[in-house]
C-alpha cells in the first residue's frame, strides 16, 4: 500500500516566482489529519465493509447458524478497524514526518513550494494535485494516488491503489495574509479547473 513518504519528502527546493502568494507558518496537526482522512476514505469506502459481510454470511445458506452471523460481523469490525489502523498509522511513522511539521505555503503558476525553512523545501507540481476541496475554514488540496509499484500485479496491485493512504495539504484561510492573496489562490484554483467557475451574472433589468 502506497505511503506519503514514497510521495516525496524535503529536499533542497526551487525558488518560487517572485510573484507567488506567501502564507503565514502552519502546522498539520495530527488530530486534524486522521478526522479529515477518515471521513474521506469512509465516505468513498463504506460498501467495501459488505464484502466480508457477505464472506461471513454465505455459509449461513448451507448451514443456517448465529455463528456465522456473528462470524460476519467479526469480519467487518476486524476490516474497518485495519483499515482504519492504516490511517491512523500515518501519524506515527517517521517517513510522514514532513506531513506534520511547521511550515509557510509558496504558490504560483508551477507550484505549490512548502518550505520548511530557506534551504529545505517539497515542491508539488500542480498535475500532482487531483482535487481540491474548499471547506468553510481551509482549502484541502488531494494529492494524486501514485503507481503502485511494477513488481505487484494482479489483485496485489488493486489492493495497493484501491486501500492506499490520503495524503492532503492542508491550507486554512487563515494562514493568508490578506484577503487579496486569498482570492488570488481561488482563482488560481480556478484557473486550474481545481475549483468550479463563478457563475456569470445573469439577467437585466426589467424595462419600466
């Protein structure tokens, strides 16, 4: 299963156009990101959890038993509390580490620069990023799931994309700063197809 550590970690960074909007230091915190991840992968995944339902519950039509209703159910618990596992996992592992540090946001036309200080940065291109959400206090930027690796194939390789890990910036509208640099990352969001068009006024007015 793909980790945010075979995304990229820190590394001596390009310098942003001298135009790119700056934000404020932020820190991920780790709470944060386990709330939001799980509600994404639970929100997308829920039906998986029929499968081992329906593993558990089959015998019950040959040999009809409370054991395996109660099999079945053991079966999901033990599915949603691994993959959950998993999630949570993220937090603890050294190689995440760069998810939860404090650092400021760099945007322009190329990139998303996260710098840690001035010699240490990760750039994420923007065909990295495959889909933005704006939430009433932060922008969630979705990172692209990547290849799983050559050497899986079959169902090990649509195990690896199908349970593979969220990774996300996060960037609150707090951290820009000022109201000018925040609609300047909206549009630029736009312009990216990130974030839907702003309707065209429409209508004129009624003739006296």
């Amino acid at each position: 299963m793909q980790q945010p550590n075979q995304r990229g970690g820190y590394r001596q960074a390009s310098g942003p156009s001298p135009l790119a909007i700056r934000t404020k230091k932020h820190q991920l915190d780790t709470n944060t990101y386990t709330r939001i991840a799980m509600l994404q992968v639970w929100r997308k995944e829920w039906w998986y959890a029929l499968i081992p339902l329906a593993i558990g519950l089959l015998p019950a039509l040959i040999w009809p038993s409370w054991w395996w209703i109660g099999l079945a159910v053991l079966l999901v618990v033990l599915f949603v509390l691994l993959r959950s596992a998993q999630i949570t996992g993220v937090t603890q592992m050294e190689q995440s580490k760069p998810l939860f540090e404090r650092m400021n946001y760099e945007i322009d036309q190329r990139q998303i620069l996260l710098r840690l200080n001035e010699k240490q940065g990760m750039n994420v291109t923007w065909d990295n990023i495959g889909a933005v959400r704006r939430d009433p206090e932060a922008f969630l930027l979705w990172l692209r799931t990547p290849e799983a690796p050559a050497e899986l194939a079959g169902w090990r390789r649509w195990v690896a994309r199908t349970f593979d890990v969220p990774v996300f910036l996060h960037i609150p509208t707090r951290i820009f700063n000022s109201p000018n640099d925040l609609k300047l990352f909206e549009s630029l969001l736009r312009r990216k197809n990130l974030l839907p068009a702003v309707p065209a006024a429409t209508g004129t007015a009624s003739a006296a």
